[in-house]
C-alpha cells in the first residue's frame, strides 16, 4: 500500500460516497459492495487515478442528493474486484480524515467535494497511545452495553487486539446512530475517540437515549 508522509500529497479535489453508519478511519479497512452505476462509475475513475475515495455520512436532506457531513475519511483502494454479475467487492483502506470545504459543480454523475486535509495532518501517522483510558474501563462499558442489546462480543479478540484496533472496530461495528458515528469519526485523537466511544456504550448500556455525545 501507498505510504502519504504529509498532506501536500494528497489531491486536492476527491469523489465522495456519502453512506450513514459506513465508517471509515486512518489505518482501519472497509469493504463494501458497490452495484449503484454511478459508485461503479465512480470507482472506475478512481482505479484510473489515485485510488482515492472520500468516505462521509450523509445527514438528512434529499434521498438522491443527501447533505454531506462536515468531515468525512478517505481511503485509498486496496483491494478490487468484479463479480459475475458486475458488481464490486471492493477494500478501502483509510488513510486520512478531511473537511469538505467545498462540494464542486455535478459534471460526473457522483459527488465531488474539495478536500481540507491539514486539519486532520496528524493522522498520516501512527496515533499515540497516550493519554488513553484504561481498557479496563472500556471492557466494562462494553459488557454493559452487549448484556443491555443482547449483543455477542468475542472478548478474547477485545482483551488482546491493539487498543486502536479495539476502537475502530467498535466505533464502526456497534449500531450506534448516524450522529454517534459522527462524533466519533471528528473526535480529535484515538484518546478522545476512546473517551466518546465509552460514554456512548454506558448511555446505550443504561438505556438512557439522550442523543449524540459532544
């Protein structure tokens, strides 16, 4: 896989496929299946270009023109192929968020948004592992939310897998709402992202369903 060491390499203009509850994050894979023309469409120009697609929510507006998310994570294809019956079965592998700053004119039948990276240059590279809670503190929220949606969890994978592995994987697995999703993709570092993900396990654990964490 392509290694981007600083922002500058990264191009400027990106297409987007905004899809709610799909997350995307630096050093965290996604496979989807894409059989919509235009994503094929889409997909197709990116496999001609530099791989790049932009992953973000949509939130509310149009069914055909959904409004995008402020922030949204780009991935670069890593793994591609076709079925027989023409779809994709396609891999992003995330390699950095960004702010849309503009979304351009529809000349393509897609999106296409104009990528704001220097907000986010921090995640090109490997996420410190400080000032993160414990994974004590995680495990349990994590207890109380399964035991609560009667949910299955394979705890020796949750006790052993590197803590941002942990985080993703969570962060993108449990069916927290689309605004949930939301917060946790734009919390600042894997520690605060730690620190959204828990709050929210203990609200979905207590039942108590006041909306998205700040």
């Amino acid at each position: 896989m392509v290694h981007y060491h600083k922002t500058t390499e990264l191009p400027d203009v990106i297409p987007v496929f905004p899809l709610p509850g799909a997350m995307l994050f630096p050093r965290w894979e996604l496979p989807l299946n894409i059989f919509e023309p235009r994503y094929l469409n889409m997909f197709d120009d990116a496999m001609r270009s530099e791989r790049i697609i932009g992953m973000i929510q949509s939130l509310g507006g149009p069914r055909d023109r959904p409004n995008l998310a402020r922030v949204g994570c780009a991935g670069r294809i890593t793994r591609y192929s076709e079925t027989e019956d023409g779809r994709y079965l396609v891999t992003l592998s995330g390699v950095c968020r960004f702010a849309v700053t503009r979304e351009l004119d529809a000349i393509l039948p897609y999106r296409q948004v104009r990528a704001g990276w220097d907000e986010f240059a921090g995640d090109l590279h490997a996420a410190p592992e400080t000032g993160l809670p414990e994974r004590a503190e995680l495990v349990r929220a994590l207890r109380t939310y399964t035991s609560a949606l009667g949910l299955q969890a394979d705890w020796s994978a949750v006790e052993d897998a590197p803590i941002e592995t942990l985080v993703h994987a969570l962060a993108a697995g449990c069916p927290f709402a689309p605004a949930e999703k939301q917060a946790l993709l734009e919390a600042v570092s894997l520690g605060d992202r730690a620190r959204v993900l828990i709050a929210l396990l203990e609200i979905g654990g207590s039942g108590d369903d006041t909306g998205p964490v700040q």
